[in-house]
C-alpha cells in the first residue's frame, strides 16, 4: 500500500504517537485547568518574581513591550505570533521529522514528554500571574488588544490564567530548534532555526504573557528534558537514542 510507502513506521505507529501526544496535550490542559489555584497566591509569587528580577536587574519586560506598543505593527506581529505560531510550529515540525527523520523522532518525543510533566508541576507548585494581569505595574493585554477578546472570555476547566512558570512557549522552541539546527540539510535552514527560541522569547515578553523568570525556568525544564531523553535512550538505544543506526551499528562490530 502507498500509505505504508509513505509512513516510516507504518499507520499503526503513526496512530500511536498521535494518540499519545493527543493524551499528554489533553491531560495537560486539564490539569491546567483543575489546579487553578488560589488568585492571592498567583499574585503574590507575581510580585516575589518582580522583587527578584529588580535585584538582578533583569526586569525588562515593560520596556520591551512598550518599544513594540510605540511601533504598533510589531505589537500586532507579536501578537499573531503568540495566537498562532507555537502551536502551528510544533505541529508541523513534529510532523516533519515524524515523515522525513524518523530516526531522531523517538528522541525529541521523549523530551516533550517529560517537559509536559515537568510544567505541569511547575503550574501547581508555583501558580503565578502573568505581566498582562498587573496593569498597575505599566503592562497591557496585547492579545486581548489585538484579539478584541478578554481573557475572562474564555475561562473554563481547561483555563488556567496563572499557568505562567515555566515558558513552555520557549521551551518548546528549544526542543525543536537544538534539534533542527542539527539534522536541516539546507544551510539557510539552520540559521532560522538559531532564531527561533530569541524571537518566541521577544515574543512572550512583548505581549506581556511571560516574565523573564518564567522564560529561564521554560529554558531550564528544556535542558533537564534533554537530559532525561539521554537516560531514556540508555534504556532502549535502538529505539530512544538520537542516533539509534549508530547504536545498531556498534552492536553489530561488538557482536
């Protein structure tokens, strides 16, 4: 059959892997959504992360949405951005490499699998109000601006305003740039790629949906999930590692 020609691992395996992404992003909206949290205490870890981006002089989040608002277009293109690339994004790489590097999908899956859990832990431990609910401290909705939509629009089970830390906006463009940059073939690829987890970066913080603290900590649960899918492929090498044809490879000169 054509379709078997076409999926490296046959239409039994692709079902899997869409079911089992399908599962982790459902499970994550709805524990996003049951661990709500308390308002006073979003608010208040908000104000403890301002606290210490002050003393480290790192809170740059109101100049930087402030230089897009200035220029209007940018914030516009921020906004879109937010509405529609990470999801869009990780889509369709997943797919791609999925379809045309299925020896490294095994991998990256692995790491996005533990990086669901890990943020989800993050949402309920340490619930936290995004810049776009502090209007006292100089911050403005963008999206809600560009999409003529509240927030409180939308609010159900699956909801949960204060899931700020971690970023897995720019986790996620970690975990599919470090390994695009890796395996594009076309030179002009490459660089875009580099650009990716900055511009999703840019992004997040003009539209005032992330502090600078949450984009570290999404960076920190991408690196911890890097490590991890190296101690999954020492359990299964031919099967998890990022290379497995080399795994298989120096089994067969060990044998």
């Amino acid at each position: 059959m054509r379709l078997n020609r076409l999926l490296p691992r046959g239409p039994v395996d692709l079902l899997r892997q869409i079911l089992l992404f399908c599962g982790a992003y459902w499970l994550d909206r709805l524990v996003r959504g049951e661990v709500y949290g308390d308002p006073g205490a979003a608010f208040a870890h908000a104000a403890d992360v301002v606290k210490l981006e002050r003393s480290l002089h790192v809170f740059v989040e109101r100049p930087v949405q402030h230089f897009s608002m200035r220029t209007e277009v940018l914030d516009d293109v921020a906004s879109w951005m937010y509405i529609n690339m990470h999801f869009v994004v990780t889509t369709v790489t997943l797919a791609f490499i999925y379809l045309r590097r299925n020896e490294h999908f095994y991998f990256v899956r692995n790491m996005f699998m533990v990086a669901m859990g890990l943020a989800l832990v993050g949402y309920a431990v340490y619930p936290t109000a995004p810049p776009r609910l502090l209007p006292e401290l100089g911050f403005q909705d963008s999206v809600a601006v560009f999409t003529h939509v509240t927030g409180n629009s939308s609010v159900d089970s699956l909801f949960n305003p204060y899931a700020a830390v971690p970023s897995m906006h720019v986790g996620f463009a970690l975990m599919l740039s470090i390994p695009m940059i890796r395996i594009a073939r076309r030179a002009w690829a490459r660089p875009l790629w580099a650009l990716y987890a900055p511009v999703m970066t840019w992004v997040v913080l003009t539209t005032a949906n992330h502090w600078v603290f949450d984009v570290v900590t999404g960076a920190l649960v991408a690196g911890a999930s890097a490590i991890a899918a190296v101690l999954f492929a020492r359990a299964r090498p031919h099967a998890w590692a990022w290379a497995p044809e080399r795994e298989l490879a120096a089994s067969a000169r060990a044998g």
